[in-house]
C-alpha cells in the first residue's frame, strides 16, 4: 500500500453562529448553527472534508470534541486507504452496532470519498458514475416559524431566480393555517412551478387524506406529500399510497433497514434518500432495484449535488437557502434554478481559512429555544 495515501492526521474546527433565520417545521423550531469540520490528512497532504453537525444541542468544546474522535473513530482510520474504507462491506455485530458520542458518522464518510476521489484525481460525482454535471434544484423554506411577509419574500425572491419547483412546511394543528400559506405561495410565485407540501410526521394517515383533500378542493395541487405520518406507520403509508391523492414521499428518517422495509411494503411513490455518499448510493441501488424514484433532501452545503448526479432516479437537489457559504472558500453555483458540480478533484468544498481563523472553538450557550428534537429537511 503506498503510504501517501494513507490516513496519517486529522484536524477539527468547531463553529457555532446565528442563524439568519428561524428555521425549522411543525416539530422544532432551530436559531443557532452548531458544527464541527472534520478533515482527514493522507501521507501526501491531501485532504478530504466532512461536517459534523448538532442541529439542536450545542456541540462540546473542541478539546471534548477532539477527544471523542480520538478515542471513537480515529483508530479505525489511521493508516487505512480512503479507498478500502469507502467501499469495504462490513458485518457490524453486537457492541459495534452503536453510535458515535458526537454525530461523525456522516462528515467521515464525506471526508473519506472526498479524499478517495482526490487521490484518483477525480470529481467526487465522475468516481460515483454520474454522467451529467448539473440538476434543478426546488425551493425549500424550512418556512415553519416564519411570518406571512416572510415567506413570500423568501418565495418571491426564490421564483424571481428561477426557482420552479418550491417546498413548504405544514402540519400547523389549524390546518386552515397550512391552506392560507399554499395561498401565499400561489401569490409568491405567480403560481408557476410544481409544489410539494412536507408535514415532518405531523398528521396520522386520516388526517393526512383529509388535509391533501382541502388542498385539493382549494385548487391548489400537491406534487408529493412528504414525511405525512411518523416514519414507522408502515400502514398508514401504505393506505395513503394505495388512495393515490398525491406522490408518497417518505424514508427521510429510516436507516438502511428501515429503507429496505418501506420499498418491499411499496408504501412510497419516491424514497427520500438524505444521507452521506456511501450509505446514499447503497441506498440508491437499492431503491433502483424496486423501481422506485428516489429524493434527495437538503445536504449540508449541498455536498450532496454528486450524490444526486449520480443517481439517475433524482430529479431536484433541495435548496433551503441557509447562512452556511462563509464556511467554504466555493460553494457550488446555483443559476436559473440548477445547481452545477465543481470539475475539480474530490467533492468541490473546501474549509474556508478565513473561516478557520474566525471559528468559536469554545462553547457559547445559545439564546432559550422551543427545540425538542432534531429537525427536518
């Protein structure tokens, strides 16, 4: 094994910063960033770039940060090839199947592909077999909290961009609330575009067809209904599919298994896939198998655009226009409603040094929040 391409160190910068604006869903509502970069260092000085991050607890401070991924993940990484970790196939059993302390999963697989493409000296989305290098990508308010101004300016401006396909938040316990804002986005938008309607598990299966039913009888019509019920009602998805009112949009919040169950019961029209590159081409594959239509949901710094490219099933990468660019030193282009890759090694981002020099490595407790768990995309 040529030793410049192994893992030989590893540096992490903890952020912590206000959000713009509230957002969040029918079950949280989220004002703070909490995040840590995680990048891996091979014996030739190339690095590969993950995020870590905590969407309702503050993270620990860097020298507790540092200390769990030293004692939890870097073991298993140091001196190993990028290559061999993103695609070995593992039996994971007894005291191995747990999580992490600190939520790492997700930024070392980024951190792995990224590193592995860079040493084949390829874009991320060449390696995974994408053939095409841009897609459309559909408004995403995360609008829940916001006011009525609010979210017609943040609609208005997203069609004036060329936005042409937009998701908004409902499950308000008033659903003549959920009606009024499908009202204002109409008005937004000047009713262009394709609208999809995302409950975070809001409603048991009755009252999903009930409220898709009022939207519908107000003329407003429903691309998909995502996430309708909680994510382990088999049943009521599968009765909601069967109704056929609207495309079944669910799998967000299931594990690889869970994944697995929701396509053998055919109880979703589209799989939402949201997760990190390895686990999401599994997935992937998987979903291909069934013939069914995956979705990618919202990515961090949408470093997921090589994942949906790669995918020939995903037709829109979500977009939920969030404070997060200053992080990077280039975020992906966004032009006319479709987001293109980067043509350079690895997965395009790379930590902003600017950013590094202003990072808050201490912990500063955010303002009182309504949070109670984790948020959606």
């Amino acid at each position: 094994m040529d030793a410049g391409e192994c893992l030989t160190e590893y540096r992490i910068t903890r952020f912590q910063f206000p959000r713009e604006r509230p957002i969040g869903d029918s079950q949280i509502r989220l004002d703070e960033v909490y995040v840590a970069a995680v990048e891996l260092i091979d014996g030739a000085g190339r690095v590969g770039l993950g995020f870590a991050q905590s969407l309702v607890t503050p993270l620990p401070e860097i020298d507790e940060i540092e200390r769990v991924f030293a004692q939890e993940a870097w073991p298993g990484l140091l001196r190993q090839s990028p290559a061999a970790i993103a695609l070995a196939v593992k039996r994971p059993r007894g005291g191995n199947v747990r999580q992490m302390g600190l939520p790492f999963e997700k930024a070392l697989q980024d951190a792995i592909w990224d590193l592995f493409a860079k040493q084949v000296d390829l874009p991320l989305w060449q390696l995974l077999g994408a053939e095409r290098q841009s897609l459309p990508v559909y408004a995403s308010g995360l609008d829940f909290h916001l006011s009525d101004h609010e979210f017609e300016e943040l609609f208005g401006n997203a069609a004036e961009q060329g936005y042409r396909s937009f998701k908004i938040k409902v499950g308000h316990p008033d659903i003549g609330r959920d009606l009024h804002r499908l009202s204002l986005l109409r008005s937004a938008t000047g009713g262009r575009g394709l609208v999809m309607i995302d409950a975070n598990e809001a409603w048991t299966a009755q009252e999903a067809a009930d409220a898709i039913r009022i939207f519908q009888k107000e003329g407003q019509k429903i691309f998909w209904a995502e996430d309708p019920v909680p994510r382990d009602d088999i049943d009521g998805l599968q009765m909601l599919r069967r109704m056929g009112l609207t495309r079944i949009n669910a799998g967000e919040y299931l594990d690889l298994s869970g994944k697995r169950r929701l396509l053998e019961s055919q109880a979703c029209d589209m799989l939402n896939i949201h997760g990190p590159t390895g686990d999401g081409m599994r997935v992937g594959w998987l979903a291909n198998d069934y013939n069914v239509e995956v979705t990618l949901g919202n990515t961090f710094l949408e470093i997921g655009v090589n994942l949906a490219l790669a995918l020939p099933g995903v037709r829109w990468l979500e977009y939920s226009f969030q404070n997060l660019d200053h992080l990077v030193e280039e975020t992906f282009e966004i032009f006319e409603g479709h987001i293109h890759a980067r043509d350079v090694p690895g997965h395009g981002l790379q930590l902003s040094e600017t950013a590094r020099r202003n990072s808050q490595p201490r912990l500063a407790p955010p303002p009182p929040t309504e949070t109670s768990q984790l948020a959606h995309g």
